[in-house]
C-alpha cells in the first residue's frame, strides 16, 4: 500500500512541472528572444546569464518529471516497485545538485540586476503583468515587471521546497523506523531541508551584495577594472586590490580622476561599460559586513570591513585593502571578544563590542575561508553548522609581497604554513630573479635554485647549493660557469672548482667570492697548469704547464696590454711522453672537499628528525607540507606548485611508517620494501633520494658535464647509497626503541655488502643518465677506437672471423651454419654463437651492475654450452680458448660505448665480487675490448689483408650484396 505522502507528493510534483513548463515558455523564452541584441558588455553578461538560467531552468524541469514517472510506477504497482524506487530517495543528492545550480543561477542574476534590465531592454514587458500574475498571485499592479519576474522565477521554487520538506518528514513518522527505506527517506528530508536553509542564504547574500554596489558607488568616484595581473595575488594599497575583490566591478568616473595620466587608457573601457553602470561579477557574493555587524581592526585602520566569499576587504577612505582568504589563518581570541587573522605580510585582530559579535565574525570569517580551499560552497560551509571547521596550517597558493624589503614586488608560488613561504615552491622577482627550491618559515632553506640575470647578456647566474635562514652556505655550485665547492653568506668560500662553458677547469681556494693562491688550471686539450691566475683565466706568478705531448714549462707567467701571454722560465722537452689515458683522465676536487662532507645540508634534517624520535609535527617539515591534509588540499585546488610528476595520493604517517619497518626485515622482504620506499616521494628515504637526484643532477648536467669530474660523481653516488642505508638503519632503530628492543651493531663488512648489494641498484637509475654521461666523455677517445675496430670486424663473415680471431678450428660450430643452395660456409654471417651475442647485448638494456654481471656470466655460459654441442661432451673453456671467442661475440654483439659500460660496472660492482667469477668474467671482456681497438692497426698491418684477394678484400662482396 502506498502512504498518502506519496500522493502528496505526486501531486505537489506535477504542480511544478507544470508551472516550470509554463515559466519557460512564457517567461524565460521570451526574455531570451525579445528585444534587440545587446551591443554593450553589461547586455551581453546579462543575456549570458539569462541563457544559464533557461538551461538550468530546463534541467530542473526534466528532472522533475522523472521524478514523476518514479512515483506514478510506485502508485501504479505499490506492491512489486518499492518506495526505494522514487528518484527523490534513491538519487537524492543528484536531485538536489540540480535544484542548487538553478539557485545559483538564479541569484546570479539578482546580483547584476538581470531581470530589471531585460525589462527596460524590450517593450514586450510593459504589458505582461496579466501573464505574470497568472504564474504568480502576488504579483500585483504596482512596482517593477523586473522585481515581478524574479518573484515568478524564484516563489514556485520556494513553495515547492517547503511542500517537500513537509510531505518527507511526514512519511519518516508513517512508515517507521523499521521501514527498509526509511534512511533513505530521513536522508532526502535532512538535504531538503538544508535546500532550503542554502536558497533562503544564497538569496540573502545576492541582494545583499547587489545593494552592496550602489553604496559603494555613492562612496568611491573612482574606476576600477579588472586586472589579469592582479587577480589571484597579495595585497595592494589604493586601487589595485579592488580588481580582485570586485573584479568585474565599474564606478562612476569623476573629473578630476579622468584627466589623470593612469586613467587615459581607461577611457574607452569606461565608455564600453557604461559610468553610470554597476556590473560585478555574477559569482561574488557579500558575506557580512561592518556597517550591519560592527568590528574593530587592529592595528590596521578601516571604516568598513568587508567579507566576501573569497576575499577580505578593508575600506579606508579611497584606500583598499583586500586579502585572499586562501592565505588567511585565523587563531581564535582567548577573552571572548577578540580573534586574529594571519596573513603573508600583516597580522591583525578583529575587535567585537560582545562575544556573540565575535563569534559570528569568527565563524564566518574560518568558514569563508574554508569555502576558498575548497573551490566550493556546501551547506557546512554555509553556516549548518554551529562549529567552524579546522582549517589546515599548511596550504598551496599564489601571492606577490607588496611591502618594502627583499621580497618587494616578488610573487611566491607554492606551499605556505600559517602565512610564511614554508615547504616547496618558487619565488619570482620583475627583474628577472627566480628561486625554486624548500623554503622554512618564510626563508630559503634547504635546496634550491636560484637564478640571476647578467645586465651585459641575455644569460643567467644559476646558484644550486644548499641554503641556511635565506643564505647560501655549505656545499653548492653556480653556472654562466659551473662553480663547485663551498659558500658561506652567499658568497664562495673555501675550495672549489670552476667549470666553464669553454670546458676549462679549475680547482683552488676560494675567500669572500674571489681565488686565492695557487690552483690547478685544465684546458680542452688536457694542458695542465699549476700556480697562480686571475678569475679570467690569466696565467699569473709562478707556475708550471705540462703539455699532454709530456713537454713542461716551468717560472713566471704574467700579460701586457696588446701583448698577450708573458714568460720566464724554462721549456723541458726530454720527458718521456705520459700515458694518454693518464693525460686524459685527470680528475678534480677529490681531494679538495671529501665526498663525507658534500651536501651535509641535505642529510642534516633527516638526522635531526631520526634523532629527534622521528615525531610527527618533524615529518611534516621533512616532507615540506602537511601530511594528513596533503591529499585533500591537492585534489581541491586547481594547480600543484613546483611539482614536475604527479604526486602519489598521499604520505603515510610516521607510525605506519615504522611498522611497516618492523614487518618487512627479512632480505626478500627488505628488498621490496625499500624499492617501494625510495620510489615514493612522499616516504622520508624517498623524500631524501629525490633531493639527492636534483643535486646530483644539478652538479653534473649541462656545464657540469665534464670528464674531469667523473671522479667526483663516481665516489658522491656511492656516499648516497651509504647515508641511505644509514637513515634507513636511523628509521629501523627508532621503530624497534618503540618496541623496547635494541638495534643490533653492524661491522663495516655486512654495511658495505647491503650497500652495495641492496641499495646502491635500487637507486642507481636516479643518478646513472649524468653519471653515464661522465664515463662517456671519459672514455670517448678509447670508445672510438673501440668502434673503428668494431667497424672493421663487422666486414668478415663468420668463418673468416673465427680464423682471423686464430679460433681452434675444431671449437668452430660448423653445425649451426645452415646453406642454401649455391651458399658457401665462407659466406655464412652472424650465424656462429648466435644465442652468445644476443645474450651479451642484453647488457645494455638494465642499470644495475649485478644484473649486468649476470649477462656476461650466461653469456660465458652460452658460449660453452655451443662449445659443449660441438664437441659432444660437457667442455670447460680454458682462458686461451674463451678470449678470442669471447672477442667474436663482443664483435658480433656491437655494443656502442663499451668502454663506458665496463668501466661502471667495475667502479660500482659488489666488492665482495672481487677475485671471483664475476671478477674473472669482466676481466676477460676488458681484455676483448682491448683487442678490439687494436684490431684496426693489426688489420692495417696484416701482409695481403687489404690487397687483391686478401680477407678484408674477400669480405667486401658479401658486404654490399647484404
């Protein structure tokens, strides 16, 4: 059986579908379609409006009928469609999202006057009194037609809402509280009637902020428009700040403001809008104001206080100050008459005559701003609630310092904490100066970027290095040149080396930003001086240049002007000339700074935090912004500062953090949790290897690629693995003192093994692009022999390799050479150790040693293994028979930068490695990669090999028939 509420309920729908339908035939319709097409901006917002309106207007109807059609089902078949079934309970919060977009819509247009001026637009009007008051009986013969259309747009909808409410709560007291629906039905009373609370406030706040512009009007002469530079930052004196809070706002323009020089450029605007005109923006809405709720501002001065929903303003004669409420905090007032406001630049409090004043005031003011952070009212928001909500310490957003100091005029983009720059973000200044990096209580602090335009070029001081209280200090470089070493008050102090574009080198002392003493001085072509020069590279004093042909000049160096390099001393041309590859491969600052002492800013606060217990408010300074309300201050908020990825969803709590610790302590298990670990940026080891990559990244890019530096990079990457398997071992030692138990000593033996072994190819792949890079340019000129030998093998085929290579004939793999017809075995390519070379080639394809050592190890096994097929038995390969196979394969495999690869491989391989098969395996491909790039002089050299009928002659053929 159907409840009488239900028929109610289908009749009060019917009535306002029915009366919507009417509406919009004879109201919205002709309001769109009468009167001539607006020329000025003011008609064009306003028909805009009007036509959101109508759309609005359209959906509600719609949804009105299907909630029609659900309850003439419900009435029909009373016993198989149940009362779970009507639209209004089943979807009831998409129900009422459709009735708050025609509110919104609707006092949108009573905020800019919409329906008054579609009146006077059209004559249509005058004489549609009769057809309004057949929609609505108040509507009586005097006052405007605009005011009578929005009582008809806006009184139907009204009564329908009470009606509902009514009819709802009724059937929650008929069907009982056992009733399977009854949730449902108490859930659609409860958003019906908060519905209704959000019309009667959104209505309130519309006519309100209407009325709001005319009394500004009468007050203030002067112009404003709105200013895309000015929207969205700090706060302004005089005119500016109102672009933002009033952002489509115009006022009359008074005589002597229009002959000023800063209105010229206004003039048409204000002839376009109108100045006699108010049009403001249609979604801003007047919250509470002073003249109707009295409040005193301290220190600052204001007649009149203005709270809008996204903004504060302060009126103080023609002055205005305005504040965005995504970077107001507020602190409640302890004698119950007083709270403060916390802003980027200014602390103030608002002084009330009685505690109810200031708690209204209050409750507005953190609820407003709530509404701000979230980009969205609701009916919390809205004033349901007696209780402000907690708003959260830690925020994201955008503002420019108008104040005087260093931050005059500079717009900081990123994360805040209670009004001061605090987290990740960047800070920018007209002149052209940009920092990006952490910033703490306001100050640069941490690592960070920091860019200085030179005023001769169109080029940048790029400063990368750790900062203290706003202050360069401790290890860091700088770029235009690539300095590396030590700063000290934003000036470089103590050892360093310099990296120019030009690729020379220096390394020296360094005091108050200029060098002092001797240094070492390397050119391109790996000239080395030591002694004394000037900051331009200038030879200067005594010193000594050793050429890499082995010759040494040795005494005075200085210049003259127009005549260039000056000299006294002695040319020694009797050394015998050094190695290349030691010329070459001279390496800088790895005595200077040792590696432990390199980005001690960087492991400082993870240590302070292990220290310290690892306490939660200690986690939300090391991740840079608030944890518990990271993931809904993201996803709330239309941009994400200074992140290049997407951020994870969210950081786990230290507490979950350190038991997931205890649980995962076995190898495997370790294993898994700390490659999870150091990939979550959002975890304190993977918070601290990404700032390890950016400064590994920032040393060694760009300028910074340099050989001469390999060394350096080399030894930092190791000294990354080794802090990271002591801060997890600082993380794993706290856990357990939670526990009550000790965290066992570890010798240096076991520590290097979980370094090598565990940590260091976890997070290998974060620095190996430029530390690669570096073994590149190290090793480029061997490289390219290398490739010149493998140039000239690729030329024979597979038997005439093998016995170039003096391969025992007998270990040949003839049965693997598969001949077509007319083929003959001396033509057979790529054919022989086939499964052996595609084996090795695989050691390109991953950047961890070990696993690259497994590649050479199945390579060595697959050779054998043909060997073993050839000979039909198991056969162990002796030195003298695996090398030049080995050779053949390397060949075969082509594998570019070979040099490179081996050389990583042996600078990071497990030492416990050392003297064992993997140890043998590398050794041996060192040796082939040798023999490769000397096979191009061997071949040179090799009687007949490039006559007529030679081998290199015999190969060529094949070559350009494939």
């Amino acid at each position: 059986m159907c409840s009488p509420e239900e028929s109610a309920l289908l009749r009060q729908e019917e009535v306002f579908s029915a009366t919507l339908a009417r509406i919009n035939s004879l109201v919205l319709q002709p309001l769109l379609l009468t009167g001539p097409e607006p020329s000025d901006f003011q008609g064009r917002e306003c028909l805009r409006l009007l036509q959101q309106l109508h759309r609005s207007s359209q959906q509600l109807w719609e949804v009105t009928e299907q909630s029609l059609h659900s309850l003439r089902e419900r009435l029909r078949h009373p016993d198989s469609v149940g009362l779970e079934s009507l639209l209004l309970l089943r979807s009831a919060d998409h129900v009422l999202q459709v009735h708050m977009e025609y509110i919104e819509s609707y006092t949108s247009c009573v905020v800019v006057q919409a329906f008054q001026k579609a009146a006077r637009r059209s004559e249509y009007w005058r004489g549609q009194r009769k057809t309004l008051r057949q929609l609505l009986a108040s509507v009586g013969s005097e006052g405007s037609v605009g005011m009578a259309l929005g009582q008809v747009l806006c009184q139907p909808l009204a009564h329908h809402l009470q009606q509902c409410v009514l009819l709802l709560l009724s059937l929650v007291d008929t069907i009982g509280e056992h009733h399977p629906a009854q949730e449902l039905v108490v859930h659609a009373a409860t958003l019906f009637g908060n519905l209704q609370s959000f019309m009667k406030q959104a209505l309130d706040e519309a006519v309100a902020t209407q009325a709001l512009w005319h009394s500004l009007g009468s007050r203030l002469r002067d112009p404003f428009f709105p200013s895309p530079s000015s929207v969205g930052m700090g706060c302004h004196q005089t005119l500016a700040p109102l672009h933002y809070c009033l952002p489509w706002c115009v006022l009359p323009c008074s005589e002597e403001s229009a002959r000023s020089p800063e209105r010229i450029g206004l003039e048409d605007q204000c002839r376009e809008l109108g100045e006699q005109d108010v049009l403001c923006t249609p979604a801003h809405r007047l919250l509470e104001d002073s003249k109707d709720m009295p409040v005193t501002v301290a220190p600052l001065r204001a007649e009149r206080v203005l709270l809008f929903d996204d903004a504060l303003v302060l009126l103080q004669g023609h002055n205005v100050r305005t504040f965005d409420l995504k970077l107001v905090w507020v602190d409640p007032g302890q004698d119950g008459y007083t709270f403060h406001l916390i802003t980027p630049e200014e602390d103030f409090s608002f002084c009330t005559k009685d505690p109810q004043s200031q708690a209204v005031w209050q409750r507005k003011v953190t609820q407003a701003v709530c509404q701000a952070l979230r980009g969205k009212k609701d009916f919390l928001v809205l004033g349901a609630g007696l209780e402000p909500p907690e708003l959260p310490s830690c925020r994201c957003g955008a503002y420019t310092f108008c104040g005087e100091g260093r931050l005059c005029q500079a717009t900081y983009e990123g994360e805040w904490c209670r009004g001061r720059p605090h987290g990740r973000g960047t800070l920018k200044w007209p002149d052209g100066r940009n920092h990006v990096g952490d910033f703490y209580q306001g100050l640069e602090h941490g690592f960070g970027i920091h860019l200085v335009p030179q005023a001769s070029e169109d080029k940048f001081d790029c400063y990368k290095c750790h900062w203290q209280e706003g202050s360069m200090n401790g290890y860091g470089i700088c770029e235009g040149e690539r300095f590396i070493g030590m700063w000290q008050a934003d000036q470089r102090h103590g050892p360093g080396v310099v990296v120019t574009q030009a690729g020379v080198c220096y390394q020296g002392i360094f005091q108050v930003d200029k060098i002092v003493g001797s240094g070492i001085l390397l050119s391109e072509d790996d000239s080395l001086y030591e002694g004394t020069f000037t900051r331009d590279l200038t030879l200067m004093g005594k010193g000594k240049i050793t050429f890499p042909n082995g010759f040494t000049l040795e005494g005075s160096f200085g210049s003259g002007i127009e005549r260039g390099l000056q000299m006294q001393g002695m040319l020694d041309t009797a050394a015998f000339p050094p190695e290349p590859n030691s010329t070459c491969k001279r390496q800088l600052g790895l005595g200077a700074f040792p590696v432990e002492s390199r980005w001690q800013g960087v492991y400082s606060p993870f240590r302070d935090f292990v220290r310290a217990g690892c306490p939660g408010d200690l986690q939300e300074a090391l991740l840079g912004f608030h944890v518990q309300s990271s993931r809904e201050l993201r996803k709330s908020q239309e941009y994400l500062c200074c992140e290049r990825t997407h951020p994870e969803d969210g950081a786990s709590s230290i507490e979950d953090i350190l038991e997931e610790l205890l649980q995962h302590q076995e190898p495997r298990a370790l294993q898994q949790y700390l490659g999870k670990a150091l990939s979550n940026s959002l975890h304190p080891l993977g918070k601290l290897l990404r700032t390890l990559m950016l400064t590994f990244q920032a040393t060694y890019s760009g300028v910074g690629a340099n050989k001469h530096l390999q060394g350096m990079a080399q030894e930092e990457v190791k000294q990354h693995a080794q802090e990271l398997w002591a801060s997890y071992r600082g993380l794993l030692q706290v856990a357990l003192q939670q526990k009550g138990q000790v965290l066992e000593d570890e010798d240096v033996e076991t520590r290097d093994l979980q370094v090598h072994g565990l940590v260091l190819p976890l997070m290998l792949p974060s620095f190996h692009p430029e530390l690669f890079t570096l073994y590149l340019l190290l090793h480029e000129k061997e490289d390219s022999l290398y490739s010149q030998g493998i140039t000239n093998l690729s030329l024979f085929p597979d038997i005439k390799l093998l016995e170039f290579l003096e391969v025992q004939k007998h270990l040949w793999p003839l049965k693997d050479l598969t001949l077509t017809t007319n083929q003959r075995y001396s033509l057979v390519r790529d054919k022989c150790f086939l499964s052996a070379t595609e084996c090795l080639q695989k050691i390109i394809t991953t950047m961890d040693p070990r696993e690259k050592l497994e590649v050479l190890e199945k390579t060595y096994g697959e050779i054998e293994a043909t060997v073993s097929r050839v000979l039909g038995r198991e056969y162990k390969l002796p030195m003298d028979d695996l090398l030049p196979l080995l050779i053949y394969v390397a060949a075969r495999a082509q594998i570019q930068h070979l040099g490179a690869e081996i050389h990583l491989i042996r600078d990071m391989m497990d030492p416990i490695h050392t003297g064992g098969l993997y140890d043998f395996l590398l050794t041996a491909l060192e040796s082939c990669y040798e023999h490769i790039q000397k096979e191009d002089m061997r071949l040179h050299h090799l009687p007949g090999c490039w006559e007529p009928g030679g081998l290199v002659a015999q190969a060529l053929p094949y070559r350009q028939q494939n």
